[in-house]
C-alpha cells in the first residue's frame, strides 16, 4: 500500500510477506509505535505488527522489547484513567513467550555512545536506551517507525513498516 509522503511522493509499505522475510530467524527489536499499533489496532499496520508478534510468539524470531517502550505503551490508557487496561497490557508484554523485556541497566547504558555504526547525537535520551537495549540484547535488526531511528541507524540495522 502507497503512502504519501509530506512532499507528497510516494513511498511503500512493507508487506507480510517481506516482513516474514526479514524478520525469520532473528532476533529483533521492537520499538513502542510498534506495539502501539497493535494494542490500539492503529491502521495501516495494525496487520503487521499483529503478523511480528504471531511470529514472535511461534518461534519463527525472538524479540526485545525495552522495559522504556512497556512504559511509554502503558501511559495512553493511564491518561486515559484505563489503569486495569494498562497494567493487562504490561503483564501481556512482559509475559509474551519468545520475548526478552530489557531492563535498562548499567550495561545497556555502558551501549550509549560506543557503537559507532549509531549516529547518538540525534536520539533522544528515551529512544537511545532503547536502541542501546536493543544492541546489549544483540538484536540483529531494530523495527521502528520512529524518524530518529531511522536518522540514526544504519540502514541494514532497520526495518520500518512505512519504507521510509
């Protein structure tokens, strides 16, 4: 599926079928737009991130997920007063077979600034913990669409459902 873009050029969507390819055997970050897509069943990819965490859960990749990214998905249903809804969501995540919850440590902070293929200057603090989690759990490839994540790792380390 086309999207458009700001200056109104097209870009593709990633596909089940190419993420399938991408993801199989791997173990992979998920960054929280990812689950987010999946809990709000956020269209267009709302079908994706539900096929990532199929594969996660059959074994077909293992997954990473920065204990930042269940805090940052648990706070829209705490805003929103939905606290059982928010704690079911981190139980979900933290519970989810084939996934490793990172805590941020001070071996994932000694990861801020030494991987050099990073470029740390564009993160933001939050989004480079969760790239660091990512590199101490050593995930072969990081899934985001975050903008900062894509000004900042190498283009082989990152796969965005938007093609950006």
């Amino acid at each position: 599926m086309p999207i458009l873009t700001g200056s109104g050029m097209k870009k593709q969507m990633i596909d089940i079928k190419g993420l399938k390819k991408a993801v199989s055997g791997k173990t992979v970050l998920i960054d929280s737009n990812i689950i987010i897509y999946l809990t709000e069943q956020i269209e267009p990819y709302f079908q994706l991130s539900q096929a990532l965490f199929a594969m996660v859960e059959e074994g077909k990749c293992r997954a990473v997920i920065s204990i930042l990214s269940i805090t940052e998905i648990m706070q829209g249903p705490l805003r929103a007063g939905r606290k059982d809804t928010a704690m079911t969501v981190r139980n979900y995540l933290v519970n989810f077979p084939n996934c490793h919850c990172q805590a941020v440590t001070i071996e994932v902070l000694e990861q801020v600034g030494a991987d050099e293929r990073v470029a740390w200057g564009a993160l933001r603090a939050a989004d480079s913990l969760i790239i660091a989690s990512g590199l101490h759990a050593q995930a072969d490839l990081f899934i985001s669409n975050d903008r900062h994540f894509a000004k900042s790792l190498p283009v082989k380390l990152l796969l965005s459902f938007s093609g950006f």
